[in-house]
C-alpha cells in the first residue's frame, strides 16, 4: 500500500511528456547512445531530466521512454519515481556489475531475481527484508527473450552496494557463501521503489570487472564485454515490444 506522505513528490511541469507504458533506465552513456540508435532516435532529440537525458519513441506497439546516464541507488529512485509520475508502468533497468560468484566472468550477462539491499535507499520504501525483488513478470519475458535470441545468462541473486570501494574480501566472502552472482550499486533501490510504487520492474546486468578472488580484475576493455553490451541492447530493443 502506497503511504502518500511525503513532502516533496515527484512533478510533471507542462513541458515535459507524458509517458507511454514501457520505460528504460540505462546506466551508461555508451549504452543509451546504442540503444536510442537502434531505436532511430536522434541524439539530439531529448529533454533534460536531472543529470540525465530523456528520449521517447513511438513503434506499433507502444510508447517507450529510454532515461540516462545514471549511477547510485539515490539518483535511480529518483529518476524511477519521476518516470512513473510521468506515467510510465513497466521499467528495465539495464546496467554493469562485478563478479562475486566464482561461475560468473566478464562480459557475462545477468538477470537478477532479487538484490541484498546494502544501500540506504531501499528501507525509506518500506522494505522489512534483506531482499528487495524483481517483478516476476518482467523477468519472464526477459528471459523468454534471451532465450529466443540463443542469448546465455545468470539468473539469481545480486548484492547492490553505496560504497563502491569498500567491497572488501570478507565481505565477498560472505555473499559467495549465500550464492550471490554479483554487485552492482542500484538493483536493490530499483526494485523496492517499483514495489512501492506498484508498478512492473526487471533488469539485466553484464559483468564488467571480477571481484570473486579477492583481487580486483577490471574488464572494461574486453572484447566480450563490450560485445555482450551491444547483444543486450538489441534484445532490449526487442523486449519493448513485447513488455
């Protein structure tokens, strides 16, 4: 249940679109330039939204917003709680994050189920537990897609984090012994705002950088992972449509 207690609410001022019913969040600049391409949406074509851009996009099926660059479990709920406002429904967050699990390599693609929360936005949503989730609706016609296009991935738990550089070995430690697959910084927040809010979300991560020997291994670089990124972004082209 919605409590609609707050003193500052998310606002839509005449300028600004209303919103079809499927949303993007694209935490890199590199992606959402990919992404509104294939989607032929010029780059020049968006409307300031905080730090970020947003572009919208009309197919046969619907209306689709794409949002970014963004990073941190504060500025996705904020940008999330502002596209629902705006009257999007079903929202993607598409994202890197770092090996925890030792089956997990870069340039891997990951479809997170639910996120330990380890980030100080989530409680402020009303989350009791130690896990915000994924809709499960959205993370079936995700994988329905990735199926469909042969694409390998994971499936499970992710660990989201503030502190990018306190990712310590024990703590590493502790999340592989609980089957974690990775760490990124806004899953967690991502989901308890779009349980709040009671509206559809699911996301896809690819693996940019190891942390599963407690030495970091960065990967940002590799052919794999950034060829994984483009594969990701062509099925979440295709996933629009169907969501």
């Amino acid at each position: 249940m919605i409590i609609n207690d707050a003193i500052v609410k998310p606002v839509k001022g005449n300028k600004f679109p209303s919103l079809g019913p499927v949303s993007v969040m694209v935490c890199s600049q590199e992606d959402l330039r990919l992404i509104c391409n294939l989607m032929n949406i010029r780059e020049d074509n968006f409307s300031n939204l905080f730090m970020s851009r947003l572009y919208t996009a009309s197919n046969a099926n619907t209306d689709i917003s794409i949002a970014g660059p963004l990073i941190g479990a504060p500025y996705a709920a904020m940008l999330l709680e502002t596209l629902v406002a705006w009257g999007a429904q079903k929202i993607i967050l598409f994202g890197w994050c770092g090996g925890v699990s030792l089956n997990v390599k870069i340039g891997d693609i990951i479809v997170p189920t639910a996120s330990i929360i380890d980030e100080g936005t989530s409680k402020h949503y009303g989350i009791r537990s130690s896990k915000a989730m994924a809709s499960k609706n959205v993370v079936r016609k995700i994988q329905v897609e990735l199926i469909k296009e042969n694409i390998k991935y994971h499936k499970g738990t992710i660990w989201s984090t503030d502190a990018i550089f306190r990712e310590t070995p024990r703590k590493v430690k502790n999340f592989q012994k609980k089957d974690i697959l990775a760490v990124d910084m806004e899953m967690s927040a991502f989901f308890a705002v779009g349980r709040y809010r009671s509206i559809e979300v699911g996301g896809i991560l690819v693996v940019s950088d190891e942390l599963a020997t407690f030495k970091w291994r960065p990967g940002f670089r590799e052919k794999r992972f950034k060829q994984n990124r483009k594969v990701v972004c062509e099925a979440i082209q295709s996933l629009c449509r169907v969501l």
